[in-house]
C-alpha cells in the first residue's frame, strides 16, 4: 500500500516572505499574520488541487528563518503557536498534510546554548553543543572565541550532532511540533552536510512517534540514493532534474531531460532507482523558472514534466500565477510579499495556473503518473514522449518545445483500439502501432487508455 506522500502534490511557502513580514525580527510583539494563511490561502491551495504542503521556516528566528532561536516557537513576525495549530487544523480538515522546515545543522547567535557560551565562555555547560568551539581564537563579532560555521556565515553556527543531549534536544523537538500542531513531516534543511547518524536516529523516533511521518532532505549534490538507504530518509529535493528543466528547455535539448531520468531512475543501474524524489521548478533558493526560461510559453511543457515524470510535485507559491524573480536580484526578490485577491484577480498568466489545476486533477486520477513504471517512446531535441503504467492505468505524455505545431508519430501497444485525448476531450484510433499527435508550439499533450479525466 503506497503511503500518503507517495502521491502527494505539494504546495510551497516561505511564509516570511509571503505574508510580508519584516527581514530582521526585533523581538517586539506577536505579529498575526498567519491567519491570512488559513482564511485565505489554504482555500485557493485547496481549489487548486493540491494536497500537501511543505511550509517554512517557522521556528523563531532573528533574520531569514534558518537563523534559529527557540526550536518550540512560531516566529513572532508570523504570529503565535495558536496561530499556527489553527493553520494544521484547517489543513487536515481540506484533506491537506502539513510539512515544516527542521533546521537541525545550526542554530543562530540568539539560540539560548550559544548565548550561555557568551556569558560564561569555557565554564557553559553547552561548549559542546557546538562544533569547533575554541577560545583561542575569535570572530567577526568579537565574541573572544571562535565556531565552526555553515558555509562561513558567521550567522550559522555549526551543531554537534555527535552530541547526545543535542540530539535529544532535537528529538524532543520535533516531539513537540508532532505533539502540539500534528505535523505530517519534516524537510531537513541542507541535509547534504547533516550528520548520517542523526538522520537515521531521527528516522527511527518518527517512525514510531507517527505513521507515515515524512522526511525529505535538501540535498544539491550528490548520489542521493544514499541518503534514502544511508540516512533512511523518504525523499531528497531532485535538484538534477530541475536544472534539466530549464536548460533543456532553453536549449531546446529534451536529450538532456530524457538523460536525466535514465540517470536517476533507470531499473538496473539508475543512480536513484527505487527512490520517489520531491521534484520542483523552483523554490525559495533558486530563480523563478518564470525568470529562468528565455521563452515563457514553455512553462507549459516543464510543468508538465513536474507533474507527470518520476517523482512528487511542488509548486512553489506565486508561480502558479508564472511570476517572476531573479536570483541575481537577492532573496527577497525570489520570496515576495503576494496579495492573493490582488493576483488572482490581475492574473499575469491564466493558462499556467489553470494548466496546474488541471495537472493535480489528473495526476489525483491517474495513480500510474505518482506509482507507475516509466518508459521513453519518442526523443528528439524538440519532442519528448515518454509513458507511465500501473495495472491498467496507461498515461501517455507528449511535449513539443518547438515555436511551431508538430504531429508525433507514438508507438503504442498493438491491439489497443482506442486511446483518449485528455486535453482535447477526444478518442484517437491507432494506426499501425502507433498513434498521431499534433502538438502546438511549446504544449504538451495527455493521453490515456480510458476517459477518466
């Protein structure tokens, strides 16, 4: 029996960023910004089809979110725990499951632990909580000691997940989220340098703290099969596909998207076989694929193969509505304040967000495009054609990323005698093995052996 994020179409906020809450937290008053989440948002995610969400960070912060500073308190720029629990509720009554961001490599400087490393330097009883403390040295700051960091930034100072009462800690953490809000799973941010042993030990605690709890790694680089046997993490961010999403696009090459899943997924020697991979156009780190793409017609097509090749589908919030936002431009430009009445109502790309809707329905219907087997049909550099079956459940997908209409020549099983177009609502007749399909310019179209949907 599949599990519940195995079929999952998710929905992703940075919530910070989308409800306009101020960059740096100055440790005034509770801000109730989260309700506009509940009453506003969870109905157009709800609307749109989607069925999970993966949402963060949360937890109190000075600055971006990931500069944690109470594990066990929603962000006083985004509102309070009643807040927040009000949120889930509302979630789980649409049927929506409820992902947070865990930032368990690092903390801030106003975590609690390093703050007693301040005032009592070599007699804290938290030294070890950190990696590379040593007050023979010093920083930025002045603080008379030095730490090991995340990537330098002073900001970010490296956990010791070798540390048993820091694992504990955590553990007794994520308790808490489970405990109090009723969280589905948590997405361990740059999982790529957390230590192994405390996922594993993680994995383990959830398992038997919740049924079908999910933990999804960042992972950027890497074989990320390993962290899915090593780690024992049910899903990584498939970062390689997204970069084949747009550079293949804009290089008119579906060779390199193709390649990309014979990589990953091929049965005998794909470096993630057997892996169910989160799989995403954009996020909160990256370019708005809006941006990315040199022509926007193909958002079209690259949704299409979020939706419906190998792996779990996110979305990430406003790109439903094609915005835009450059990484050059810094973060905030990728992880803007969004009036929904206001977009919704000037909606800069309709198709696109109806394309989505239409995309979670079917993908809700047709089981085969989340569980299903794949198989390549037709590849060129502008045309790609590729199946998904489950049982009796045939999905057929073909994209043109040319500036002009096609017709495709698929092959397809003999003895079907009839296949059912589920953009144009139409039945199509095999001839000779094989079935044509005219694609406009940068579209795609879906095929299947029966008119589900």
């Amino acid at each position: 029996m599949a599990s519940w994020y195995q079929e999952a179409r998710f929905y992703h906020i940075y919530p910070i960023g989308l409800l306009g809450a101020p960059a740096r937290n100055e440790g005034g008053p509770v801000e109730h910004r989260l309700p506009v989440l509940t009453e506003q948002w969870l109905p157009h995610i709800h609307e749109m089809g989607f069925n999970a969400i993966y949402i963060g960070p949360l937890f109190e912060s000075a600055a971006h979110g990931y500069d944690t500073t109470d594990y066990r308190l929603v962000d006083r720029r985004l509102g309070d725990n009643d807040d927040f629990r009000a949120f889930v509720r509302k979630a789980h009554e649409l049927g929506i499951h409820v992902i947070v961001d865990g930032v368990f490599n690092h903390t801030g400087r106003k975590f609690f632990a390093f703050r007693d490393i301040q005032k009592n330097r070599e007699a804290s009883r938290y030294t070890g909580w950190y990696k590379g403390i040593s007050f023979g040295g010093d920083t930025p700051y002045h603080d008379g000691f030095s730490y090991e960091t995340w990537r330098g930034s002073q900001d970010l100072v490296n956990l010791n997940l070798q540390n048993p009462e820091v694992v504990q800690y955590l553990l007794d953490s994520v308790d808490f989220w489970i405990d109090e809000f009723d969280i589905d799973g948590i997405r361990l941010d740059c999982a790529d340098v957390l230590d192994f042993g405390f996922m594993r030990t993680l994995r383990s605690h959830t398992d038997r703290k919740k049924q079908d709890f999910w933990l999804m790694g960042e992972v950027i680089h890497g074989e990320y099969r390993r962290w899915i046997e090593e780690a024992h993490l049910n899903s990584v961010t498939n970062y390689e596909l997204w970069k084949g999403l747009y550079s293949g696009h804009n290089s008119n090459n579906y060779f390199e998207i193709a390649h990309t899943i014979r990589h990953l997924f091929d049965p005998q020697w794909g470096s993630a076989r057997g892996c169910t991979l989160y799989n995403f156009a954009d996020n909160h780190d990256v370019g708005r694929i809006a941006s990315m793409v040199t022509d926007r017609r193909w958002l079209i097509p690259i949704y299409t193969c979020v939706f419906t090749l190998p792996g779990i589908p996110s979305v990430y919030y406003g790109s439903e509505f094609g915005i835009e936002g450059r990484k050059e431009d810094g973060d905030p430009a990728l992880r803007p304040a969004i009036d929904l009445k206001e977009i919704t109502e000037k909606n800069p790309d309709s198709l696109l967000t109806a394309w989505i809707e239409y995309l979670n329905a079917f993908r809700e219907v047709h089981r085969a495009c989340a569980l299903g087997s794949y198989r390549e049909l037709v590849l060129t550099n502008r045309q790609y054609a590729f199946e998904r079956s489950l049982d009796d459940d045939v999905v057929i997908v073909v994209m043109n990323n040319d500036d002009k209409d096609v017709w495709v020549n698929v092959p397809v099983p003999l003895g079907t005698q009839l296949y059912y177009d589920a953009v144009e609502k139409a039945t199509v007749t095999p001839e000779n093995g094989h079935i044509a399909v005219k694609i406009p310019a940068c579209m795609a179209r879906i095929f299947t052996r029966t008119a589900k949907k």
